[in-house]
C-alpha cells in the first residue's frame, strides 16, 4: 500500500495551492501561512524525507543545498538578519513529517 502524501508533497505536485518564492530540481520555497518573522519561508526538498532524523550520508549535498537557498532568500528579500530553523520530532515543534527549513528574516 503506498503511503499517503504529505501536505508539502501536495504542494510540490502541485496540487495544492501555495505561493512559491522559489524553485529549482532539488527544492522549493514557499511562504509560511503562519509565519512567527516578518519574512518566513519555508525551504522543502522534492525528495520526500521525513525528518532530520532520517537523513542518510547521500542527503549531505542536498541539505547543504536547503542552507543555501535560505541564504540567498534572506539576502534577495533584503533581511538584516535571519534565522536558519530545522524543527525536529513532535517534541522539537515540527508538524508536517517532510523534512523543511523554516527561514525567518527580519528587516
């Protein structure tokens, strides 16, 4: 039986709505609906990972690219600083099982 979809999934299929900021062959970017900065984006790989906790050795390069695509966010949306956020478990705040970067930017 194939495991369902998570929302973040959804969205990478497109089909759910969201409002993408950015967009290449490895991840995506989109708006936080509930955001806690006034800039907070969330930076989500196409591949389906749950959680940091199930990172393998191979997702080295990809993560690195997560990093740096919520570098260049921050710097294109001109934040004078920003925070760089992996929530990890139910107990560390994260909500929606597919690994994601929360990018929070302050102006």
């Amino acid at each position: 039986m194939a495991q369902e979809k998570t929302l973040f999934q959804k969205i990478i299929d497109k089909e759910i709505p969201a409002e993408f900021v950015f967009e290449d062959e490895k991840c995506i970017a989109i708006k936080d609906i509930y955001p806690k900065a006034p800039v907070h984006f969330l930076v989500i790989p196409r591949k389906p990972i749950p959680s940091i906790e199930d990172l393998e050795e191979s997702d080295k390069d990809l993560v690195a690219h997560l990093i740096f695509v919520g570098k260049q966010l921050a710097k294109s949306y001109k934040c004078a600083g920003y925070r760089l956020q992996f929530n990890v478990g139910e107990k560390g705040g994260q909500v929606i099982f597919h690994l994601h970067l929360h990018m929070m930017g302050w102006l």
